[in-house]
C-alpha cells in the first residue's frame, strides 16, 4: 500500500468521489470483505460488492486474499494507498492553467501553479513506479506571522530575490545530462482547521 497515490483517470476519480465509496475506500486502509464492511458501513452485502467491484475495476482496491466460507469465496481486499489526490489530469478540459494568467499575486493563479504541481508530480510518480524507480524531489513547509503587510510585502520581494539567485547559481543550460527541475514557492494564509468547518 501506499502512502498517497494519484488518481489521474476520470473515471476513477468518479468512483473515489462517490461518498459511499470513498467511505469504503477509507475503511480499507486495513483489509477487508464485503461481509465485514457491510456491518461497518451500514449497508448490505450485495451494495457493498457493488461499489467494492467498481473501485477495484478502477485500481483503487488490490485483492489480499480469498478464503472459503461454504460455498461461497470470500474476498479479502485493501485500498492500493492510505491517501489519494486527485490529479487536474482527471479534468483535462478544465484542469487550470498558469499560463493563462500568470499573476504572481494572485490566488487563484497560485492555485494553477499548484494543480500543474500535482499533475507533474503525479505524473512522475506514476511513471517512477512502472520503473521501480524514486523520484528526486525535495519539499519544505514553514509558517511565518508577518507584523504587517508591508512587512509581507517585503518578504515575498526578499524571497524571489533568494530564489532566483539560487537558480541563476545553478542552473546550467549545456550541462551533459544534465535534468530540468521545476522549482515552485508559494505564500499563503495559514488555514486554520476551524475555518474550514
């Protein structure tokens, strides 16, 4: 199992969205069968093998076992990941684009640049895994209480400075071998968790 896969597919991203299903889906982050989760979830057994079926047609579930009970086979299943995203991919028609607009400052261009993230992101994980192969990537997160919105201001303008410094340093056009790597920095608000709900 993983720890977070990526749902590019449309139709499987249709399958995760599905309450009852992603319900499923979360209760088999420990294995599973249909007899076990219908007393879980509420449902009959038969409704559950319906939308077990469905999200194991999709690749969102892996079958652990089948074991005899009678005359009937049970089948043990767990979900492929602990978490899943969904990739812009699943909507290509109307997945965001930076390009269309690309305003630093602006929110909803951040968040283009941050589904393009998840759509290369995912798209490298995916292709990794076929391989058996890691992806070289690297991560921070931080949180910073500014006094003020200059204060802010400043830092944003002190930070693309850094930034693109540290990229002019070492990025090296006809290097032999050499890989491009997309290098992204946002600023936000921090959300607090009971402002979501």
């Amino acid at each position: 199992m993983h720890d977070v896969a990526v749902i590019d597919d449309p139709g499987a991203a249709e399958a995760a969205l599905d309450p009852v299903r992603a319900r499923l889906l979360a209760e088999l982050s420990e294995p599973g069968s249909a007899t076990t989760l219908a007393r879980r979830v509420g449902l009959t057994r038969q409704k559950v093998n319906y939308h077990l079926r469905a999200l194991e047609r999709h690749g969102l579930l892996e079958l652990v076992e089948e074991r005899r009970r009678g005359n009937l086979t049970e089948r043990v299943l767990r979900a492929t990941a602990a978490s899943y995203v969904i990739s812009p991919t699943a909507l290509a028609a109307v997945a965001p684009d930076p390009a269309r607009s690309p305003d630093q400052l602006s929110a909803r261009w951040l968040l283009a640049v941050a589904a393009r993230l998840v759509r290369d992101v995912g798209d490298l994980v995916t292709g990794a895994a076929r391989v058996r192969k890691r992806v070289a990537t690297f991560a921070m997160a931080g949180e910073v209480r500014f006094g003020s919105a200059a204060d802010r201001a400043a830092f944003a303008e002190e930070l693309a400075g850094a930034v693109t410094s540290l990229i002019a340093k070492y990025h090296d056009e006809s290097a032999p071998g050499g890989r491009s790597h997309r290098v992204v920095v946002a600023v936000h608000p921090t959300v607090r968790q009971e402002e979501t709900t």
